[in-house]
C-alpha cells in the first residue's frame, strides 16, 4: 500500500472491497479528505479509528482531554485538604500539592506517618481480555524514618514480602469496584514518606488508593477505605498504633464501600465468630464514615471519568453463544474430574470460536426458513420470443438472474466470544447449583470432598506429610534448625526482627496440570504462605519450650480450589509429624458463593458453598478461606468479586465454615500412617544453659576466639549466647553436646578463695609467671613468686609448658581474675607469706588475663558451679507480628557488646536422644 501526500488519498493494488469475514486477506485502503490539513484552520481528516481493522474497531478508543468548558469547570491543580475523623483521631488528605501530572495523586497523614499514592493510566487502550489491566506497586522508602537501606545497595530494590502483602492488600477490594470494558492499563503507585513508628501505614495506603482512583478518570463504582481493626481487653480500637497491637488479641484489616464489605484478612488466636463478626461491623462503621467524607472531595476535585472509553461485547452475542453450545455446555459442566472437563470446555470453546469468526453466525430460525429458489429461465413454445421473467432485467444479450435470498452470516471478534464464552459457562455452572442443588461433582452445597492424609513418606527430612482433599494436594516438609536458620526481617523502624517460624508456598504449574513459568515466588505465593503460616503460628509452642527454628515448606502438587487451606492442613500434620508440641490441630476451609439465586428460580436468598473449586472460585462472588479449629479462628481472608457482602452473609458463612472445620479434624485424625510426634534422628538437638548474665563474655572470648575454639574442640554446630545469660548449645550428637556443656560450666564457674587444684597443666610462661589450667578451659596466673619458696630469676629455669602442677586460689580480682599459688602448698612454705609478691622489677600490676594466654578468666572449683543446666520457665506465647517495632526477645540487639556469637563447625552423627536440660519435645 502507497500513500501519495499530495493527493491525500492511499493507494493498494487491488480495488477496495468490504467482506463480511473480518479475516478476509484483501488488502484495504481508506481515503483521507483535505490532507494535509490547512495551517490555522481546523482539522477535517477522517476518524483514527478507521486505521483499526474491523474486528478490532470496538476495542479501540483515544484518551481525550476534555473540552475547554468542562476544564474551566473544575480545576483539579488546586490544592485541597480535607480532615477526617477515624477512630479516636483524624487523617488529614491532601491533593493538588504533589503529583499534579498523574491522573490524580493523594497523600494521606496520620501522626507523622505520610503516605503518598498516584494513579496514572494509559492513553491507548490495551488488548481486551478478562482481566482488569490494573498494577499496584507498594514501596516503603527507608528514608521515611530516617535510615539507608543495610545491604551493598544503597537504594531500594526488590519489593519485601511484606511490601508485596500490601500491594494486595490494595489490589484486593479495588478489583469489584472496576467496571468491564475498560481497557485502558491503569497503575497505581503507593510510597511511604515518613513514618513515626506508631502508626502503621498499610491501612493507610489501601485508604489513599482508594481516594486517588475515585479522583482519576478511571471509571469505577464506588470508592474504597480500609481500616485496621485491634482488640485490647473487650474493646475494638480503629487503626490501633504499634503499641496497642503488642497486647491485642486480634489484627483484622477491613476495606469496603459505605454499604458493604469487599475484603477482610486478619489474624487471632481462637477468637470466636461472634467476636469476629463484632469486630467486621466496627470496622464497617469506621469505612463508612470516611467513604461519606471522601465523596465530598470527590464531587469538588474528581476529574470525569472516562466511560465513553468502555467497549463491552454486542448484547447479542451472549444469546448467539448460548443457543450454539448451550446443550453442550450443560453436559461439560458435569463431568466431575477436572482435567478432562477444562478439556470439554476448550473444544467446545474452539467449536464456538469457528463458527462466530470464521464461519460466521446464522440464527436457527432464519436457517429453517430456507431460501427461496428461482428458476433460471423461462421458455415459451416459440422459440423466436423470449419472456423476461419477474426479476430479470433485459440488458440485450446479459441476463442477470435473481440471487437466493440467503440471511447473512454475522461474524465476531474472537475476543468478544471469549469473553462472552467464559461469562456464559459461568451463568450455567450457577444455574446447575441453584436449580439442581449439586455441584460438579455432585457435592451438596455444604459437603465437603473426600480427604486423604498420610505422614513419614520422606524418611531423612524432619517431618512430612501428604494431604489430599478432593483434586487439591499439599505436600508440606518441616526442617528444624537453631537461630541460624531464621530468618531476618529488615524494616523501617532500625530493629532486626527474626522470625523462628515461617511457612513458605509453591504453585507450580504442574499441580494444574499445565506448562508455565517457573522461578521466584508469585506474588499469590507470597500471599497464600503468609495466609498459612499466620494461621499455624498461634499453635507453637514458645522458644523455651521448643528453642528451635521451624521452616515449613508446602508445595501444591495437585491443585483444584483452595490450595492454601490445604497448606494449613498439611503443615499442621507435618509439624506434629516432627516431633513439634503443638498446642491443638487447626485446618482450613475455602467458603463460596452465590448472591443472587433469583436469577436462577431461587428464593433469592445467597447460597453459601463448603470447600469450593477452582471453577466455584471462578466463577462464584466470594472466596472466603478461614483457617482454626472447632472453638475459634485463628486467620481468615475474604475477596468480594461482586459489590460487595453484608454482615448477615458473612454470618451465614463463618458458621458453616466452622461446620466443615469439625468434619475435617475429625478426617485428620484418620491419618495413616499418623505422625510420629518425636524428633527426628536426623534432627540437630539443642540444649539450654543458663549463666550469671556477666559471665557470657567468658564464653566468647576476645573477638570471639574462646567461643570458637569450643565449636572447633568439641564438634559442636553452633554456640549463641544472649546478654540475660542464656546459652544454646546446637549439636548432632550427644557426645560432642556433653563436652561443650562441661567447658562451659568450667567457664562459667564462681570460683572460692581457698580452692586446691591436683595436677594442673602449665600452658603458658610469661616473665612474670605462669598460666595454669585449673578446669578445662580456665586458666590462672601463678606468679613467680608464688611458683616456688626459693628465688627465681626466671620462670623457664625451673618450670617448662607442659608441666603439671599443683596450685591453690589465693585471690580473686574484681576483674573475676585469678590468682594462684604453688608456693603455698609446699611443706616448708609460710602460710602467713603466701601472698607475698616477689619483686620483678615491674611496678605495675599483673596484664589483665583472657583466654588468649595473655589473660585469664574468673573461675571456680566445680563443687562451686553454679550455672544452670536447665530450661528456663516457660513464658506465654504471644504473636509478635502485629508489632514490626518490637524485637524478639531471644535475640541480642546491641552488636558491640557481642553478646551473640555463632559459629559453625563440623560434627558427627550418632542417634539423637534427650539430654539433661534439654528441650522437651513431647
């Protein structure tokens, strides 16, 4: 094809023809009138969108500015603020400060945490798709309290996990307020800018995005708040500071609309369902009321929303598809196993596709009726005559017949049936649950599909487990290790925070029987492991009790419909399978939903679905997955696909849910082969001590060389130490724990003035003396006036390292130095002058002693020992997450003291077996 400027039109080989099949390959050609256009005159060339093929022509729209009228009207650059109360306080909004190029731009206060949200979208409309083409990027900027970021790069990278929890914590409820046909790409941007420590910014940024899309152009229904509901003692408190979460019994983050709830996701220990739907409803109360405000600010500085800008397939279409494949489409929806149903349902797909783009469509009606047909011509018994019949023109020697009168065929873009195709499969697997009160798989809408559980099938790991219900499979693995194997948390606030618990998630696209990328984890991933493993914390044990590190890894290897909550389930079998003691069993359900059953001849009222599908899940209003046991809840996560559900649904289905959960503990207990509940052999064992907090620097020695050279003796993993004096001791097996426990204890030791040690090893000579190993690990200055009765000039006249020596404590130095006497216990020694110093020539007193043989450390004779070599008291449990301020309290926090020091060292393997003191398992 040519263009010619000069005449303003385009050229093509062949004529310009318009076919009804819009993959015809003519070639097409479009004439552009008065081109190019006149200076200083108005634009009169024809309609960009006649660039556009003609299957695609509907899809395709221009962002357009408005008209200078509607700008005068409404000026969007000004500044404005607007404070709203929440809770006990107030949020301050702001707009028209920062941002002003963006499609709208918020930042939202609270105390001195400021969070700064953008929307922006695309001028030109994406390929349409089932999908809305929304992104959502959370970041929290380590400038906003003051701080760089620890690692080799300065700035900030990869989002965290728990910036990616929040980036679905606002994607979630924006979804249902967004209307279809919209395909313009809209991404929306939330940054932290300052942070105070006290107020958290994560119901914040749900808060602003909310505010900023209902600012933009994007066309959405309604707008959106979130909260954060706590509960302190027996009251419900509206975004709680950091500090009222420490003593909180319950985190629940709730967004929605001024009439109903789009997602709710919290974490409790055992709440029950009443007090959970209480808590739902203060939350709701608190959405309401800045949703009512912010439609004041909308109405003053929203721009118009861009509805002319959406394309939704022709309403026709959806009878077309129904009357093609509707009678197939019933049989597809009941074959009961899932592979060979997606399989039904893709070649019926395919057949649907052909006949409305390819073929083209031609009603049922119109094809009975037939077509009328004309005979071609008509002969009179005189040859010589012709009879031009009804519908011939007589054009000399050309006739031209009448055509049959044959209905056109219509024809779709493949999109459009798409789309239509999976809304109509939808209609129809709802209407089967409505009108004939099963399931796919036959299941009532309260039944639950069948569950298998099995433990021990990996014999070198520390726990496993197998869990299957129905179509979806968990193969959850625990690994046990000591605080080496935590993991760190980097947040804004300056203080590590280490996690002795978490629970990581894998969906490979095997489980659904599929081919797909494989590599970092999803952001689904991040969020479906952090479900689980919240709901599995509150049953832990605490770090005295059990002082290890547990890792649970659950990998999906079957997957149709709620994966996570088969994680739950899973993995509390496996912890138990580990020997881990448990406070109780939990599992977890997956709710569904139908809100509207009129549609379908119900009564109207919503059906609620036990342990739903994938396709439920699809094609339902709700997934709502709640994990506890039959006395309370323990983590729950709720997404809304429709407007939005009310306090009395969420009722409805809280109960049943606790219903299925008592079916599923009492198939859990049917486990076969069930868990071990005992260490593992394979498992490392760690063994607590406790020491006078002041002896701890004994054990770690100079630089830490003491506290290595144990794990290099001994054979040990690893030795930590924490400044009130607990020591863990981590180790393979029994002997090389029991040779450390001895050094220590020696280490450790309040040594008596007055002790006598037999046959005490000379390790170092010195000018001024000798260094005696009194006890394993423990030396003392002998000095030369005390080595002998008689005068020594030098020490290594009379005395060689390696020599063994009799020696008495004579004195113990502030410092916890000792001083030692071999002269004392001579027979011809003066016990009156035993502590008489022989002149050196050094006025100065003795170099301060430590383990590198320049110095010594206090100690005592083992009668004297008083370290302990027992558990410390168990303290209760409590769920540090909700705090990302506070640090857990096994770990130092203050490097320059080096009160921790781990290394790690090699060491054997024998059977593992409970030592004295050690942890109790169970």
């Amino acid at each position: 094809m040519l263009a010619n400027p000069s005449s303003g039109r385009l050229h093509c080989a062949k004529p310009f023809h318009f076919h009804p099949n819009p993959k015809s390959n003519e070639p097409k050609c479009f004439v552009f009138r008065n081109w190019p256009p006149r200076s200083k005159s108005k634009s009169k060339f024809c309609s960009l969108s006649l660039l556009v093929p003609r299957k695609n022509r509907k899809a395709f729209g221009i962002r357009a500015l408005t008209d200078a009228a509607g700008a005068a009207a409404v000026d969007v650059t000004q500044p404005y603020s607007v404070k709203i109360p929440v809770g006990d306080r107030h949020i301050l909004i702001e707009t028209g400060h920062i941002g002003r190029q963006a499609s709208a731009s918020v930042t939202v206060t609270d105390g001195e945490t400021i969070v700064y949200t953008s929307v922006c979208l695309a001028d030109t409309p994406s390929e349409p798709s089932d999908f809305f083409p929304l992104s959502v990027h959370y970041q929290e900027r380590f400038s906003a309290a003051g701080r760089t970021s620890g690692g080799f790069f300065k700035r900030e990278g990869r989002a965290k996990d728990h910036e990616v929890l929040i980036c679905r914590l606002i994607d979630r409820p924006l979804r249902p307020t967004m209307l279809n046909g919209f395909y313009h790409e809209t991404q929306i941007l939330s940054w932290v800018l300052s942070y105070d420590g006290l107020h958290s910014p994560d119901s914040l940024a749900v808060t602003a995005a909310g505010i900023a899309v209902a600012l933009s152009e994007v066309p959405n229904t309604k707008t959106i708040a979130g909260v954060r509901i706590g509960l302190v003692g027996d009251k419900f408190i509206v975004n709680p500071t950091t500090k009222e979460m420490e003593d909180s019994e319950l985190d629940l983050l709730l967004a929605g609309t001024d009439s109903a709830i789009l997602m709710i996701e919290g974490y409790c220990d055992f709440l029950p369902e009443e007090k959970l739907l209480q808590a739902i409803e203060v939350g709701q109360d608190a959405v309401r009321a800045i949703c009512n405000e912010v439609e004041a600010l909308v109405k003053k500085c929203g721009k118009p929303k861009m509805f002319d800008a959406i394309k939704l397939p022709p309403p026709e279409l959806y009878n077309h598809v129904e009357e093609i494949a509707g009678d197939e489409l019933v049989r597809a929806l009941q074959i009961t196993h899932k592979i060979p149903r997606r399989k039904a349902l893709l070649s019926l797909e395919g057949e649907v596709l052909t006949i409305l783009t390819e073929k083209g469509y031609v009603s049922k009606d119109t094809a009975l009726a037939g077509s009328e047909t004309v005979p071609d011509i008509f002969e009179d018994e005189d040859e010589d005559e012709e009879v031009i019949v009804d519908g011939e023109v007589d054009e000399g020697d050309v006739h031209i017949k009448p055509t049959s009168r044959k209905s056109t065929p219509l024809f779709f873009s493949e999109v459009d049936v798409k789309l239509v195709f999976k809304e109509v499969t939808s209609k129809f697997l709802r209407r089967r649950i409505v009108e004939g009160g099963r399931r796919s798989d036959g299941r009532t809408p309260e039944g639950i599909r069948p569950i298998n559980s099995r433990c021990g099938l990996l014999p070198r790991a520390h726990g496993s487990a197998l869990f299957t219900r129905g179509e979806t499979q968990s193969l959850a693995v625990v690994t046990l290790g000591d605080k080496q194997m935590a993991q760190r948390i980097d947040n804004l606030v300056g203080v590590d925070d280490w996690k002795r618990f978490y629970l990581q998630y894998t969906f490979p696209p095997s489980c659904v029987g599929e081919v797909g990328r494989n590599g970092a984890p999803s952001r689904r991933e991040i969020g479906h492991g952090m479900l689980a493993e919240r709901a599995l914390e509150p049953i832990l044990p605490c770090d005295d009790d059990f002082p290890y590190t547990i890792r649970v890894e659950s990998t999906i290897t079957e997957s149709n419909g709620s994966s996570s909550m088969a994680s739950v389930c899973g993995g509390c079998l496996a912890l138990q399978d580990a020997g881990v003691p448990i406070k109780c069993s939990i599992v977890g359900i997956a709710m569904g939903l139908v809100l509207d059953t009129k549609e379908f001849g119900g009564d109207g009222s919503p059906l609620i679905l036990s342990d739903i599908t994938g396709s439920e899940d699809a094609s339902g209003d709700m997934d709502f997955k709640v994990a506890g046991n039959e006395h309370g809840v323990t983590a729950f996560q709720m997404d809304i696909k429709v407007s939005g559900i009310t306090l009395s649904v969420m009722r409805k289905a809280l109960l049943q849910a606790k219903d299925g959960r008592k079916h599923i503990i009492a198939e859990l207990l049917k486990c076969s082969p069930p868990p071990s509940g005992r260490l593992s052999k394979y498992a490392p064992l760690i063994h607590i001590m406790k020491v006078k907090p002041e002896k701890v620097n004994l054990i770690i020695g100079s630089g830490g060389k003491k506290v290595k050279s144990i794990i290099e003796e001994t054979g040990v993993d690893a030795i930590d130490t924490q400044e009130d004096g607990i020591v863990k001791i981590t180790a393979r097996d029994l002997s090389s724990l029991e040779k450390s426990k001895a050094i220590i204890a020696n280490l450790t030791m309040v040594p008596t003035v007055g002790d006598i040690y037999r046959n005490c090893e000379i390790k170092t000579i010195a000018p001024y003396g000798v260094f005696v190993e009194i006890a394993p690990g423990r030396e003392g200055l002998c000095h030369i006036s005390e080595l002998s009765s008689d005068w020594l000039a030098k020490a290594e006249d009379a005395f060689k390292v390696g020599d063994h020596v009799d020696v008495k404590l004579i004195e113990v130095n502030e410092k916890g130095q000792l001083r030692l006497s071999r002269r004392a216990l001579l027979p011809d020694a003066d016990p009156e002058n035993a502590g008489v110093t022989q002149p050196t020539g050094d006025s100065k007193d003795v170099p301060s002693q430590t383990s590198d043989k320049n110095k010594v450390k206090g100690t005592s004779s083992p009668k004297n020992n008083s370290s302990e070599s027992t558990l410390l008291p168990q303290k209760k449990f409590i769920r540090r997450s909700v705090s990302p301020a506070k640090s857990r309290q096994n770990i130092n926090n203050d490097a320059t003291k080096k009160s921790s020091s781990r290394v790690a060292g090699s060491s054997s393997k024998d059977e593992n077996t409970l030592v004295n003191g050690g942890a109790n398992i169970g």
